[in-house]
C-alpha cells in the first residue's frame, strides 16, 4: 500500500526560510492560480500525483508489526498530531468494526450500539463534532433512533465494513486544508488506490460468526446461531501502468440478543420540602410514616415515572461494495471515479415487562442526602386495578450510503500541481416494514397490586403483591405504529493547488463549495387506548406464551432475586397485530402511514477558501511550520411541516394524548463566517525526539434537529402538562481555539514513548432551553371541572385517579366530551375525556437550543509502543486524561450546562506475530462520563454512562504464502453497560449482551 504522510511534508529540512516567498505566493493565488485553472476546467483526480522531490513510501503491509510500524511512520512524519490505523494486508483490517480499531488511538472513545462499536469522541468532543471524511471527502449521515431521526450530524461507522478500507488517518489539530467541522477531531477513511499498489492483488474471505447473546433471548425472538461473512477485493493495472481497477465487496449477518432493564422513561426529581404532583408525603401526611431516611428539606431526590425489563432478538445485515477507476494517460495527469455503496439493515423483535407509577400511596427508603438515591420504592394498589404490562414491538430499518466522486490531480509544472474534486453524497435511513420503521403493541392485564422496586443492586428487583399471571386476562391496550425518515446529501466540489518553492517550502491554497441538504420526517398512527383497545376474549390463551425474566440477565449482580416478579408472556408481534385489526375493524388502525405529518427540511450551503505555507529550517536543529488560514461562509435555510395541535384527552389514568389537525409549513434562515488560523511547528531535537506545538481554531456545526424551524408538541403529555420543542436555525457553530503541545521519542524501530497536552477552549456552546407555554390554548381535563367535581362531591381524592375517571365517565358519559369504550379485566370504565372551553389552559415545557455557554476542557494523552526485537512480541498502550470544571451538578435542579462524553480511557494491545503465526489481545476501558443533560423523562436530569471494558482476542494461522486462517473473540469479559442518574440507585438502564466468536479464512491471489 501506498502511504502518503498527511499534507506530503515529506521534504528536506533547509535553512531558507525567506519573506519574499510570501509575495510570491500572493502573486501566484491573484494570476498564475487562475489561469492554470481556466486551462483545466475539465482536469481533476485523488490525492496529488507523485511530484518530483517528495519522498512516497511504498510499503506492502503484512501483519500486525508492520501495520504498527507504518503507523508510527504515518505519526512521526506529519505536520500536527496525526495518529493512524493501517491495514495488515489487502482486506484485513486489524479490527471487525472500524470503530473497533478507532478505540486503540489515544483520545479517541466510542459509544456502542447492540455491543459494537458505532460512533466516536475525541479528546472529550461528541461525535456530532468530529468530520468524518472517504478519501477527503465530507460525508453526510442518517439514522433511526427508537421513536424518530436521529437529527444527528454523527457518523454511524458500523455502516462501513472494515474489509476494504486501507487507513484511518485521525487529525487531532486543526489545519487550513482540512474541511470545517472536525472540532474534535477529523477522521479520513481511506481506500485502496489501485495505480498506488501497481499490479495485480487479490483476496477472498469467508467467515462463520457465534454471537453468546442470542442464546440469552427468548427462543421466539432468536435468529440462526451461526451467521456468514463473506468478502472480495480486486484490484489490477493495466497499459502499462496507466490504468487501474478497484473492486471490493462484502456482506455481513449477525443475529444477536439484547437485554435490558431499567428505567426509560426517566425520574422526576424534587426537593425534600416540595409537596408536588409525584413527591413523596411531607412529615404529618397520610403516608409519611412510610418513609424511611426521609431526604432533608435542601436534599436533591428522584422518583421514577416506570419500570421496564425488555428481550430484543436483533438480526443484522450488512452490504458494502466499492469500485475505483483510476486512468493516468501522461505522467501529469490523474484521474479517479470511484463509486461506495453501504447498506445495513435492522430488524428488531422485542418482548417487555413493565409496570408505570402514578405516584399515589408510597413507602420508600432513602440513602442519605444531599443528593439521596431511592433503596426502595413503593406504591400502594389496592384493590390490584392496575396494568401488568407486557408490551411488544417491531423494529425495521434500512440506512444506505451512496457515494460517487470524481477527482483530477494535474502536474502543471515542476512547482505547480493542481487538484480537482467533486462528488455527490447521500446517507438515507428509513422504514424496512409495512408496520413502519417502529412499531409498538401494548398489552397487558389489569391485576396489579401493590408494586415495589428494590434499586440496591445493579439489577432493579420488581415484586408485585398479590398478583398472578392469567392469560385470560391479556388484551391489546394502546399501539403506536410509527414512520420515520432521515436523508442527509452533500454536494460537494473542490479545487486545491500547491506551488512548491526552490528550497522545498510550499504554498498549498484551494477553494471549496458544498451544499448538505437534511430531511428528517414521521408519521405515528397511534392509539391512546392504554386502558384497554379490546377485550380479553378477543385473544386466546394459546397466543400467550409464559416464561421467566430473570435467566435473560445472568450477567447481572441481582437478577436471581427471590423477590423479583419474574413471569411474563413472550407472544408473536405479527399473531397479535392481526387479532386486535380484526377486533377493531380497522386494518389501518394497526399499521404505519406513509404520509408524513412532520416534515422538516433543512438547506446548508458553505463557501470556503485557504491558505497554507510550509516550510522546514535549521535553526541549531531542523525545524518545520505549517501556517495557514481557513475562510467559512454558510447560508441556513430551514423548513418544517409540523402538525397543528387541536385539543387534549384524557385516555387513561396517567396518559393524556394531544390531538392534531392539518400540518403546516414555517420558514425560518440563518448565517454565519469564520476565518479560522492555524500553526504547526515542530523541531528535531535530537534524530529519535520530536517536540511540537500547534495553535489552531475549529468549528463544529449544529445537529439538524438543533437547526430544524417549526414547533412540535409531543403526543403524549401528563397530568401536570406536556412538553414540545423546536429548533433554531440562528444557532452558531461552537467553535473552539485549540493548543496542542507534545514530545515523542522514537527510539528504536516501531518503538516510541510520547506524551502530550491539550487545551480546547470553547464559545458558542449549544444549551437547551426550557421554557414554559400555552400553545395553540388547548384546553386540559387536568383539574379541570369535571375533574373537581368528581374531588368535591364524589367521594375521590385529588391523587386518586381511578376514583375520578370513573366518577366522570358514571355521570358524564356522551355529553361534555366524556366517551366511555368499556371496562378493563376489574370493572373500571376506559375511555376518552377531552377537554372543554371552561377546563384549564394546557401547559407545555418546550425545549429549544440557543447559544450560551463557555467551557474549558484539557487533558494529557501517554502513548507507548515497543518491539521486543526480533521476537515477534510487541504492546501497544496508551493512556487519555480528560477533565473540565464543567461537570453536572446532581443536586442542582433545572437546567444545567455541562460537557458530555468526557472521559479518561485507556487501552493495552498485546501481540505475538511469526511468519506462521499471529495473535492479538486488546483490551480497552473507558471510565464513568456524562452521557446525557436529560433522560427518558424529557426533564433536566442526568445519564451517566458507568465504567466499562472490553477485552478481545485475536489469532491467525497461514497456511501458505496464499491461504490464511483466522479467529477471533470480541466482548470475552462478557461486559455489560449500565446507565444511572443522579445517584447509582437512580438506574436508567442495564444492557447485557455477550461474546461473538468469529473464525474464518482468507485467500490471497
């Protein structure tokens, strides 16, 4: 593989560092630039062709010792901090998951997704701000998150396979040359180049993968135990090395087990004096004897809205393909088309256990204050009226990647190159089912007592009192079948030149114009029917299938509890859509729309220039600077179709559902400009130590969600009120003036010791914004009228909302928008009550995001790598320590601003290599960081992700110079990921996967 180091600053250290060069350089950017530019309008190709005086290592990587080697290589020789991956062979990447691989480099942590690697924080800066660009080119991104569009600028790298990728460059200092956007940092991924590896290669792989965890699922939910792998690439040149063509594939399944339990849908959190919808009973309340270690009257203290053990049977398959054609008809001249396609599709089966609180009658424990987590809670049901929820959903999604560019390199003289690019880009993600891209069955039974969660362990143990499980019970209650669409493309083209001087300094300068279009829309045909849409003997026994939550979380300290409520019903999603269609004599009812009600649609158009002079001295000992200037323009233009809100029902004791009519459009626009410096500069101190220090200043763009115009209420709302948000298309970039400092010693081969500092100093933060309206003036049952009187003359307390409902529906029924359906399994009336003129204004909490904050975050980053000579041993760790004074305050209330994904990592890589065999075992941590500034609840509360690590392994055998075997095991320490809020007793979730085992071959032409 050819490797060209970052900017080619492959170029010997002279002692000419002379002014008159930059007069040059101007004259050169106002006449010579332009002229050489209208004679090759139709000129354009890859990375610059080979020019005269620079140094290209060639290098045929085989193996792990090389690929680190040529890292290093790729490290030592560029301008800035550059770290590297490079791939062992021609299709073989050192990791299964690009991400994977990414975790190995200091400062660089993933978050995962079903137990792989999928999205990337650099040096404490979230994946929506590092660029992620395919051989120098931005590239959008889409996804589908559980309820809608990600909104998110994120990469999803668990897109990309790994087998066709050549290098991963990561560029943790900013330069001119580099696309705005990568303020943490800026990833270019890199693909084979066939004229760069002339003649002809070849590999093709197979694989057989094992993934533990999906025999940890229910059996209706699993998929075939062993999935395949199978992969290709070609790559040949041809007319005597003036033409070359590239062609990679591959395809992926793997069927994997989720288990979690939790909290989702979030805590509310109090004061200990606050006497509130939800709070526990204050000192001389029916109640308060109940309590135990009653938080102070200043304590901070959290209650949860619910409580949710779910089983989801994952099937996954992934598709990439490439192809590279590459014609050089002089030596001058190069050209490159090159076309990536990526698919990956999702299907999703799932099975729950919950059980909702409605925060009446309660006894609890608490640890002690300021901040007091809940040992036990518990909420009195008698008689046992309530809803054993066992919910069901089907998710299916596809995300495709197009990418097709075009690009031209021209020799124009010994000093003059040029550099053409242009390239369309698209990241589409969407439904993959009639049913919609997720789709949700309520059902449940109405014979819960007394229900109590012990959060002491990292399990939460649900016991309900007096309750058994009786299929003749179940039914269908509410349904959610839910469409949802993101599209991101970019258009992109570029035009650079460098003038290279007679003592090797260079002028690198270009232009760009891109255009990101992003689309993010729904539709949700939902049901509000949470007490009961049908009747029970709509549904035969026979459907429910009884079976023990427990034995999915043996990997979880207090899943065998005694006292845990352990039986639920797994039932087939598709069995019991049909039934409740054909009870509710409506197919249309129970399936998605394709009409989109919510409709946003943002426009980005970006116009940028640079500069860049290098050049290398010798001033006591060789030095070089890198010095340079970026120009940003962008113009926003956001339009959103969002449905209009028309009134408020009540539909069960704790749900309110907010109803829509006819959506319509709003227009809203917003623009920024940056000039942005930077400054490399490093010195030779010695031929084995490197010293640098870098000033640079990035930007990292907005989410879409954040910029997307229109105001959206969310369906379900509560007693107390609902909540909306919109977006704000003014938002600034956040933009950050960066220092980097470090010192490297290479001291031997493929051996280096370096440390370094870093600095980000950040304006322009993006901060949520909750503010209270009445929207549209919709009217709430909520302590309305009807609801008062019902507290007044019939007999019920204000906290009792069964007693009202069905005081309401006794007296009221078909008049005053009062409907009742029919009664639940224990003689209360379901139904509707919509609010009237003379109730109450609905209030609403309505998210928006403006720019308000500062923040300061550093750190140091220890890297060692050593070869134990000619052994075949050799380690590779590296150690990343990140810290900011703006951390969550948890007894705090409200809305706070603090950094998320800011954590301390390490990673150690051990490896043995011979000429037969190699094997490799990597292990990576990740320590406790803030992964959210509100949880399921909508609220302002904390979600912070505990420590975790993984620990792989790795082993190959060759057989021949052609044919090779391989193995490996991922997740061999069986970890499991735990999310918590204010305290660690205040869980949002435990997650709990399990090892893959993969063993393969390859053969090599």
């Amino acid at each position: 593989m050819s490797i060209r180091p970052p900017d080619s600053r492959h170029i010997s250290r002279h002692p000419a560092f002379r002014m008159t060069h930059l007069a040059a350089a101007c004259g050169i950017l106002i006449g010579g630039a332009g002229s050489a530019i209208a004679q090759q309008q139709a000129a354009a190709a890859p990375a610059p062709a080979k020019q005269e005086g620079e140094q290209i290592e060639t290098v045929v990587v085989t193996g792990i010792r090389k690929s680190l080697d040529t890292s290093l290589s790729l490290k030592r020789d560029a301008s800035g901090i550059v770290d590297g991956i490079v791939a062992e062979d021609i299709g073989k990447f050192p990791d299964t998951n690009l991400a994977e691989s990414m975790q190995r480099i200091s400062g660089v942590s993933i978050d995962r997704s079903v137990g792989e690697g999928s999205k990337v924080t650099v040096r404490g800066i979230g994946p929506e701000f590092n660029l992620v660009l395919l051989n120098g080119r931005q590239m959008p991104a889409s996804g589908i998150v559980d309820t809608g569009a990600s909104g998110s600028r994120a990469f999803d790298f668990a897109n990309l396979a790994s087998e066709s990728i050549a290098a991963l460059e990561v560029y943790k200092t900013s330069r001119a040359a580099s696309p705005a956007g990568g303020m943490g940092a800026t990833i270019n991924i890199k693909t084979a180049r066939p004229l760069e590896n002339p003649g002809f290669r070849a590999s093709l792989g197979a694989k057989a993968m094992y993934d533990e965890s999906n025999n940890r699922i229910p059996d209706s939910l699993r998929g075939s135990q062993v999935t395949p792998e199978i992969s290709g690439i070609y790559s040949d040149t041809f007319a005597d090395g003036t033409f070359g063509v590239a062609i990679s594939g591959s395809y992926q399944e793997r069927n994997l087990g989720l288990s979690y339990a939790g909290v989702p849908n979030g805590w509310r959190s109090f004061r200990g004096d606050e006497n509130n919808w939800g709070t526990i009973p204050q000192p001389g309340q029916p109640g308060s004897e109940n309590i135990t270690n009653r938080p102070g009257p200043n304590d901070v203290y959290s209650v949860p809205q619910n409580i949710n053990y779910g089983v989801s049977g994952i099937q996954r398959q992934r598709t990439n393909g490439q192809l590279t054609l590459q014609w050089a008809p002089m030596k001058e001249l190069t050209t490159t088309l090159d076309y990536t396609y990526s698919e990956l599709k999702l299907q999703t089966k799932r099975n729950e256990l919950s059980a909702w609180f409605n925060f009446g009658p309660s006894s609890s424990s608490w640890t002690d204050g300021p901040v007091a987590g809940p040992i036990f809670y518990s909420e009195t049901i008698v008689p046992a009226t309530s809803d054993i929820a066992m919910g069901g959903a089907k998710y299916a999604t596809k995300n495709t990647n197009d990418s097709l560019g075009l690009n031209v390199a021209w020799k124009a003289s010994n000093n003059l190159n040029f550099e053409f690019d242009t390239h369309h880009s698209s990241a589409e993600s969407g439904a993959d089912s009639p049913y919609g891209s997720n789709a949700v069955l309520g059902t449940a039974s109405f014979n819960r007592g007394t229900t109590s969660v012990d959060f002491s362990k990292d399990f939460p143990v649900l016991s309900i009192e007096g309750s058994q499980l009786d299929p003749s019970l179940m039914m269908v209650t509410g349904s959610s079948f839910r469409n949802s669409y993101m599209k991101s493309e970019i258009d992109q083209t570029q035009v650079k030149g460098r003038y290279k001087f007679e003592d090797a300094s260079k002028l690198d300068f270009g232009m760009s114009l891109t255009d990101a279009n992003n689309r993010s829309a729904y539709s949700n045909v939902q049901r509000d029917t949470w007490g009961g849409a049908t009747n029970a003997g709509d549904y035969p026994d026979s459907v429910w299938h009884p079976d023990k939550m427990g034995r999915y979380f043996g990997s979880v300290s207090g899943s065998n509890s005694s006292a845990f409520f352990n039986n639920f019903y797994t039932w087939d999603f598709d069995e019991v859509r049909a039934l409740a269609a054909q009870a509710a004599g409506d197919e249309s009812l129970y399936r998605a729309s394709n009409v989109f009600t919510t409709d946003r649609r943002v426009n980005e158009k970006s116009q940028s220039a640079f500069v860049q002079y290098s050049t290398d001295w010798e001033w006591g000992v060789p030095m070089g600077m890198a010095a340079g200037l970026r120009y940003e323009h962008t113009d926003i233009t956001s339009k959103a179709l969002v449905p209009i809100a028309t009134g408020i029902s009540w539909v069960s004791n704790n749900e309110f559902s907010v109803a829509f009519g006819a959506p319509e459009f709003t227009k809203l626009k917003g623009s920024y400009t940056y000039v942005l410096p930077s400054i490399d500069f490093d010195a030779d101190i010695t031929s084995k130590l490197k010293a640098r220090v870098s000033y640079g200043e990035s930007i990292g763009r907005p989410q879409w969600d954040y910029i997307q115009g229109g105001q959206t209420l969310n369906q379900l709302a509560r007693i107390d009120g609902g909540t909306g948000s919109q977006g704000n298309p003014a938002l600034k970039p956040l933009k950050s003036k960066n220092i980097d400092l470090s010192l490297e010693y290479y001291y031997a081969k493929g051996s280096y010791i370096a440390a370094g500092y870093f600095a980000k100093n950040l304006s322009n933060y993006v901060g949520v914004t909750t503010t209270e309206g009445t929207p549209f003036n919709l009217h709430t049952p909520a302590n309305g009228a009807l609801f008062q009187e019902a507290v007044s003359t019939g007999g019920c307390t204000d906290s009792d909302l069964t007693c009202i409902r069905n005081y309401i529906f006794a007296n009221y029924n078909g008049t005053r928008g009062v409907t009742q359906t029919g009664t639940d399994g224990n003689g209360n009336a379901v139904g509707t009550i919509a609010g009237q003129s003379d109730d109450p204004i609905a209030t609403f909490q309505i998210t928006t995001y403006s720019n308000q904050h500062k923040a300061r975050l550093y750190g140091v980053e220890l890297n060692w790598q050593h070869m134990f000579g000619s052994t075949g041993f050799g380690v590779s760790s590296n150690y990343t320590y990140v810290n900011s004074g703006l951390k969550y305050k948890n007894g705090s209330l409200g809305e706070q601003f603090a950094l998320e994904g800011l954590s301390d990592t390490a990673n150690l890589v051990v490896f043995y290599e011979n000429d037969t065999y190699e094997a490799r075992l990597a292990y990576n941590w990740r320590d406790q960081f803030l992964a959210a500034r509100f949880d399921g609840s909508g609220l302002p509360n904390p979600v912070y992700t505990e420590p975790y690590s993984q620990l792989d392994f790795s082993a190959g055998y060759k057989w021949n110079d052609n044919l090779s075997f391989q193995f490996e095991a991922i997740n061999l320490n069986d970890a499991v990921v735990r999310q918590h809020g204010r305290t660690n007793n205040a869980i949002i979730g435990v997650w709990q996967t399990g090892p893959r085992y993969t063993i393969g071959a390859r053969y090599k032409f």
